[in-house]
C-alpha cells in the first residue's frame, strides 16, 4: 500500500473517532501534514508524513494506535491497515 493510501486510511479513521464537526487538517509551510480534532471535548494532534521509509505502514500503524490508547474514550478501536 502506498503511503498516500495509508494516510487516507489514518485521516478517516481519525475523522470517525472525533467529535462531529472537529476534524480538519493544518501544514505549516515545509513541514508535515497534521490531523487536528476533538476527541472527547480534548482538542489533540496527529503528523502525518508524506514522505515515509519503506516501513511507513507498520511504523504508522503502531503509532496511531499508541496515539488512539491516549485518547478519552472507552474501548479504543485498533487501527490496522
């Protein structure tokens, strides 16, 4: 899977979780894309990269899901991709 598809799957798997409405994405010029939402009325951040390892899929798997363990809600769904 190429990391643009990985990223897709992350974005709306972000979008799901957060509260209705508070989803949207920020870039700074030059630096990586982030996730930005509400989860539980606590507004938190995920970085997206655009440019990954070959790795990509495993590395950003294991850290939405450390990033999902964080998050306020009861029975966190895994991500797996």
């Amino acid at each position: 899977m190429k990391s643009a598809q990985v990223n897709r799957r992350i974005k709306h798997f972000l979008q799901d979780l957060s509260d209705p409405g508070t989803f949207h994405m920020r870039k700074k010029r030059g630096g990586h894309p982030i996730c930005v939402a509400s989860y539980g009325g606590q507004q938190r951040t995920f970085p997206l990269c655009w440019t990954p390892g070959g790795n990509y899929q495993v590395y950003a798997a294991r850290n939405l899901n450390r990033f999902v363990r964080t998050l306020p809600l009861e029975n966190p769904p895994r991500f797996v991709p």
